[in-house]
C-alpha cells in the first residue's frame, strides 16, 4: 500500500470514528422528547433527569424548563416546579400556560402549609393566565378554586361559570369538581 492510500485508509476510518461519535451523542431535543416520553409514561423521576439533560445542553429551553416543572409537580416536589416555571416564565412571560402551572404549584403549596402568601400568588399567576388567554379552560378552573379558598364565592361561581363554557371535558375530574362547587356556591 503506498503512503497516499494509506493516509486516504486513515482518514476514512477517523471520518468513520467521528460519524459514529456524533451519531452517538444526543442533543437537546432528543433529551426533551426522551423526557416527553417518560412523563407520559408516568416516570416522572426518569423525565426530571431528561429535561435536566436537555436544559444541560440548551439551559434556555423554555419547553424543557416548563415540562421539568410539570414532572417536578406530579413528583410533589412543588419548591423545584415554582422555581423551574419562574424560569421558563422569565423568557417567556407572556406564556399563559406556564402562568397557569405555577399558580397550580402555589395552590399545592398553600394546600400543604396554609401560607396565605401562596394563595395570592396562584391568585395573582392565574388572573395572568386569563388576561393573557380568554379561552384556556383549566386557569378558570384554577382561578374558581382560588376564590373559593379565599371564600370569594361570587366569584368563584363566575369562574366556575366560565370554566364550564370553556370545558372540553379533557379532565372529567375538574368537569364533575366544577358542577359540583357550583351547586354548593349556588344553595342548591
């Protein structure tokens, strides 16, 4: 073999050792639809350490900040969800969405300490999500539960009211939840 084909042979298996390097590595989005999948899955612990891994090669991520948050969430790990839907909420703060998950995450926290600070939050984060987004069903929900913890029952019932417009019976839990306050609030 002369020196040109051999230096050809050498540089075919490096492309060779590169390609293969490459095709191993993952990127973010392969991470966060990784992510998707456990916590579609109900694996919650496996999505965390995926958009964790996403967020690692794309730190400004805000569907990987956002979809962290939610598997923080359904983890009950409520400091790690408010604090990874603040993030996503700093570059994207006209998200309703986010806006709305936070205030569910502050609703969890207040229904574990009782701190009034977190139901002015949820408070405040849900009114966000409903100015930004008329139409999105579950902040009016969330917003009616806020206003019946804070015995705001007119209210309550015109959120109540609202989110059963809006209901596309996607959550047959909030569906019933919903009819149900709305008798209590109404005497019937």
């Amino acid at each position: 073999m002369t020196k040109s084909s051999q230096g050809r042979v050498l540089c075919l298996a490096c492309l060779c050792i590169v390609l293969a390097l490459a095709a191993c590595g993952s990127t973010a989005e392969d991470h966060f639809r990784q992510g998707n999948e456990f916590s579609q899955s109900g694996d919650f612990d496996k999505a965390v350490e995926e958009y964790q891994r996403a967020l690692e090669l794309e730190p400004e991520n805000v569907d990987a900040m956002s979809n962290l948050g939610v598997a923080y969430y359904n983890l009950e790990q409520l400091d790690e969800a408010i604090e990874q839907y603040s993030k996503a909420l700093e570059l994207a703060p006209r998200d309703a969405d986010i806006h709305s998950n936070l205030a569910a995450a502050h609703v969890q926290k207040y229904q574990q300490s009782g701190a009034p600070a977190q139901l002015e939050s949820a408070l405040e984060e849900y009114t966000e999500a409903v100015e930004l987004e008329p139409n999105l069903a579950e902040a009016h929900f969330g917003l009616g539960v806020v206003y019946l913890l804070l015995q705001r029952n007119d209210e309550a019932i015109l959120a109540f009211a609202r989110f059963q417009e809006l209901d596309t019976g996607k959550d047959p839990t909030a569906t019933e939840n919903a009819a149900e306050y709305l008798k209590q609030l109404r005497g019937q």
